[in-house]
C-alpha cells in the first residue's frame, strides 16, 4: 500500500507524522496503544491522537478500546475479530469471525474477551 496514493485519495497531506506513523502500522500485524511505539516515533501524544484520529475519520485505521483503558489502533483491513485476555491484556488478532449476521449493520470490530492460553496455564 503506498502512503502518498492513500492520502491523496483520501484529501489528506503527506506529513512527517503521517508518514512516520504509516511505516509503523505497516510493519506491525497487530492492534497497538500509543505506549507500544511512543519510543519509535518522534511526534508528541497529542500530535499521535490527532493524526490517529483524522486516520479514522478517513477509514485507513480501526480502533477499539481494551480492558486497560487505552486505544488500540491496526490499519484497516479485512474484518477479522480481536481476542482480548481479561488478566493480562494481552490481544490477539484471530483470523476467524463468528457467525454474525446483523441485516442493515456494517460491522468495524468483533472484539472476544477471555483467558488466553498463557493464563489459562497458570
């Protein structure tokens, strides 16, 4: 996916931060807060929330927030679920989708709490 088409499609500028910030999601394959990479990037918070932000307005991210109070973001993609351990946060995101069928939604996110194979050892 080329950042420079993405944002001219979507009437958006290519800045630093915007650019910074594709790289990142591009290479990472699971949802991540703004505390996973705020060493890997040069931008403020705020500067992250809004850029954040603006990239959901415009559908190239998806969000949701976990048990632990924060935001997690992944690039928009195929609709595919999260599973999300209630003891230790961790998220995973499952290549499966359970059976829903919700005539007239468009569903974003199916989100599925638990213990995850590492607690449930425990």
């Amino acid at each position: 996916m080329n950042i420079e088409n993405l944002l001219r499609d979507n009437q958006l500028k290519l800045t630093i931060a915007r650019k910074e910030l594709f790289d990142i999601f591009a290479d990472i394959k699971k949802p991540v807060c703004y505390e996973d990479i705020k060493d890997n990037i040069s931008m403020d918070k705020a500067t992250f929330y809004r850029n954040m932000s603006t990239f959901e307005e415009k559908r190239i991210v998806n969000s949701f927030e976990s048990n632990d109070k924060k935001r997690y973001y992944e690039l928009h993609g195929t609709l595919h679920s999260h599973f999300v351990c209630t003891l230790c946060n961790n998220i995973e995101c499952l290549q499966i989708l359970p059976d829903t069928s919700l005539i007239g939604y468009k569903i974003d996110n199916i989100i599925i709490h638990g213990h995850c194979v590492k607690c449930e050892q425990i």
